[in-house]
C-alpha cells in the first residue's frame, strides 16, 4: 500500500433547519405520518410553480460566508434529470454551472499541524423521498414527506489524503453549520449526510486513479472505517494488476465492507439544463453585508477562547466545542465555577456517564442542569466534600439531577475539614501503630500512605486529605 496515496473528496449533504420546504410552504418537520407534508409542488404535479425559499438561501450564504467561500450575487437553477420512485416530478431542482457559493476552505487539525481543505462549492437542491422496501412483504412503499426539504451540498476539492482526515474535516463542517444555526445536526434523521469520492494513485503522481463513490454515510465513525476499507479494498484490486471500477458503493456498517450498487454517474449523464419555472437567484450587496456582521462565534473561535479559559490542551478542548450543546452548557458551568474544574468533569464524569447509561451526548437530555454541576464543583472546591466522594456519588447525581449539596446532607457525606477534629484522628492513628510511625521516622516514607488510608478508614472516608497529609507530616516527624 506504501505505493499508492489516497485522494478523498466529500460530498456533505446538508439540511436546511427552515419551518418549511425549499419551493412550497409544505412543512419540514420529522415523523410526521407518511405523505402528508405534501402539496402539488412537492409531488411534481404538472403546472405547479416552484417558488424560493428566502430562508434557505440566506442560510446556504452563510455556510458560504463561513467557509470561506464567494458568494455569488447572481445564481441559478437547475433541473437534474433522472427517475427513482422517491423523486415525483423526474428530477431534481438543483445549481450546475452557478451555484450560490464557489471557491472556499476549511481548516482542520492533523497530526502535521493546519491544514485548508478546499471547498469547490456549494450549492442549493431540493431532497428527494424516501423509500421504504419490504422483503417479508415483497412490496416497497414511498414516502414523500422528505421531497422538497431545503439542502446545501458542500462539495470538497480532493484534498484529503488519509481517512483520519476526511473524519476531521467531516466534524469541522458539523460543528460549523449547527453552530450557524442553519441544520439540527441530526445524523440519525438524516440531516447531515456525507457521500465520499475515494481512489488511488501513485504516490507522488499528479495522476488521479479511478474513483469509487460511498454513498449516505451517517456518523463520523462509519465515514472514516468505510473509506478505510475502500482505500484496502482497491490497493488489493491494484496489487493484483486489476482496475478499479468507477461505480456507486454502499458501506454495510454491520459487515464493515462496501458492496456495489450501480455504475457511477457524471454530470453529462443527468442532462442538466436551466429550470424554466425559478428565476435566478440574486443577493443584494447589503443583505451579504449584513449576513457577514451577523455571523456568530463559530467553533474556531470558541476552541481559542476556551483554552484560554481553562488552559487545558487543545484535543480536550475539542471535546467541548465540537457538539453546540455541550459548549453552551459548558459556558453555563464555567460562569458559576472554575472553567478548567468544569472542563474536567464534563470530560470525564459526564462522558463516562453517558458511555455506561446509553444517554445522548446531548445535554436536553441531561437530568443534571449546569448549575447542579457547578455547584458540585464548588463543594469539592470549598473542601465541603473530597475530590474522591463526588467520584463515587457523580452517577447518582447525574441520573437523578437532585441538588449536591442536599443529596451530601442527606446521606451524611459532608467532609470533614473541622483540624481539632482531624488532629486528634490521626494522634489515634499514629499512637495506634508505633513500629510503623518508626519506620516511617527513619526514612521509609512511602508509610505515610498507610497512615492516611487508616485515617479515611476512620473517618469513614469522609477526612480532608490535605488536611490529613498535613497533620501526619506534622505528627510523624
């Protein structure tokens, strides 16, 4: 494989998060019963008239302005021509030769430092249906409630090189279009969906191979491990002497393989030509101009700030800025506390709490609001309760979302900082073992852990450990 180099472009479907559809004010929303979001526009209904969604362009100029790119005053539609069940009308309304943005790029982080992934544009379509086949039944059923739903088409230059890549840049686009506002973000429903152009070529070859098209690829894991798979699965192709063929794939996630699903198509094939029913696009210089004041602290941004807050390496950071929820939260948190203590738990505790209980890492599902969490803070802080104890209680905190401080009342866990109190614990402790407190006193000073574990025994655990460590130190010299 050391003599092929991979070249990966993505394709990333995203919705729109606009109350209705991208031509008609059929609504948006997601469940409803099959069908019934629909109009004569939607259906592709002879003698219907689209007509423009000012939100949705508004929307897919800020993703422009956002990643760098040129948005166009003046920008047209266009019908994509093909048949499938899911689309009514025979094809699509999409942007060929002038979409609304072109020419722009995203920074992502890899192990080499920056690096600008380019966007060669982005542009407007409508969605398609859904269809739903039944093998038990041998029928297949179509739901129309999705056509017609607003989307912006990001389509990279093949700039990435490896899959650790594509999942960076495919991240970094996520947290860039929920932190505008413009998409939920929702994978699972489909609203950020990524298709990934995947070859081979010699290593050092401006030569591009030929390239294979992953389809509909939901979450970041199953983007990197099937493009992983892809870049195997035709090195050994090119290995044996073979061709890649130039065809559409599916990734079966449970399989962890791609399987052919038809001959891929190029643009020629859709036979595009201007929508005779939709006037260009134009944006006035002001509104641009006020859309681009108006964009708000994106994730770039809020990565800097936060480390400047918290100190803490940028790979943790990340943690906290890539899910727009997790950061407002984490703001929330950082107001009442210590922003860098704040950080810690939702890290760690808070991650691992999801992990082990199956939640949504997404705090509206969180029991503990961001005030219980700083107020936990605090305590440990305050020396109210050990850093220790709030580990052991954290899951009962965070499932139930009770008050710290009244669950540590309640179940008597308050430490014990009172120093008469502790001082005359550890003399116990210490007259309790003399050879030890000896040993100790000659030099074999890893002792002073065997005091301290006999002290939180005592006190049930409930001893200031600093406190301890101070009065045994003073005690045992």
């Amino acid at each position: 494989m050391s003599r092929y180099e991979a070249v990966i472009g993505l394709e990333v479907h995203v919705q729109l998060a606009t109350a209705s559809k991208l031509f008609c004010a059929c609504s948006t929303a997601f469940g409803c019963p099959p069908n019934t979001n629909v109009c004569e526009v939607c259906l592709g209904m002879p003698g219907a008239l689209p007509t423009i969604n000012r939100q949705a362009v508004r929307y897919a100029a800020l993703v422009g302005l956002a990643t760098n790119c040129a948005v166009n005053s003046y920008s047209v539609f266009a019908r994509k021509n093909y048949f499938y069940p899911d689309l009514p009308a025979g094809y699509q309304i999409s942007q060929f030769e002038l979409p609304i943005c072109e020419h722009g790029f995203l920074p992502i982080q890899t192990e080499d430092g920056e690096k600008h992934i380019g966007i060669t544009r982005i542009h407007m379509e409508n969605d398609a249906g859904k269809n739903m086949h039944s093998q038990a039944e041998n029928v297949s059923f179509v739901d129309l409630n999705r056509a017609g739903t607003p989307l912006v088409e990001i389509v990279s230059e093949p700039d990435m090189r490896s899959p650790a890549e594509a999942a960076a840049y495919l991240k970094a686009l996520y947290g860039l279009v929920t932190y505008l506002g413009v998409c939920d973000g929702n994978m699972e429903e489909g609203s950020f969906r990524c298709d990934a152009n995947v070859s081979l070529r010699v290593a050092g070859s401006a030569e591009l191979g030929t390239r294979t098209e992953l389809k509909n690829l939901n979450s970041f894991r199953n983007v990197q491990r099937a493009i992983e798979y892809e870049i195997e699965r035709q090195g050994d192709i090119l290995a044996e002497g073979g061709l890649v063929r130039q065809e559409t794939r599916l990734y079966d996630a449970a399989k962890n393989v791609t399987l052919a699903m038809r001959g891929k198509e190029d643009a020629q094939d859709y036979r595009y030509f201007p929508d005779p029913d939709l006037l260009p696009v134009c944006i006035d210089e002001n509104d641009l101009t006020a859309w681009r004041n108006g964009l708000p602290e994106l994730p770039r941004e809020r990565l800097a700030r936060f480390q400047a807050m918290t100190k803490l390496p940028e790979t943790d950071i990340e943690v906290l800025v890539h899910n727009i929820g997790i950061a407002d939260y984490f703001e929330a948190v950082a107001a009442a506390t210590s922003a860098r203590q704040a950080a810690g738990y939702l890290i760690g505790p808070v991650l691992r709490e999801c992990r082990a209980r199956d939640i949504p890492v997404d705090p509206r599902c969180w029991k503990m609001k961001p005030e219980s969490l700083a107020e936990l803070v605090d305590m440990v802080d305050k020396g109210e309760i050990s850093a220790k104890m709030a580990h052991d209680v954290f899951g009962e905190l965070f499932e139930s979302g009770v008050s710290p401080a009244a669950f540590v009342r309640e179940k008597g866990l308050g430490q014990i900082s009172d120093a008469d109190a502790l001082e005359e614990v550890t003399a116990s402790v210490v007259d309790a073992h003399p050879k030890e407190a000896a040993a100790y006193r000659e030099g074999k000073t890893k002792l002073m852990s065997f005091f301290v574990g006999q002290v939180m025994r005592a006190t049930k655990g409930k001893a200031n450990p600093a406190m301890v460590n101070d009065l045994l130190e003073k005690k045992l010299r």
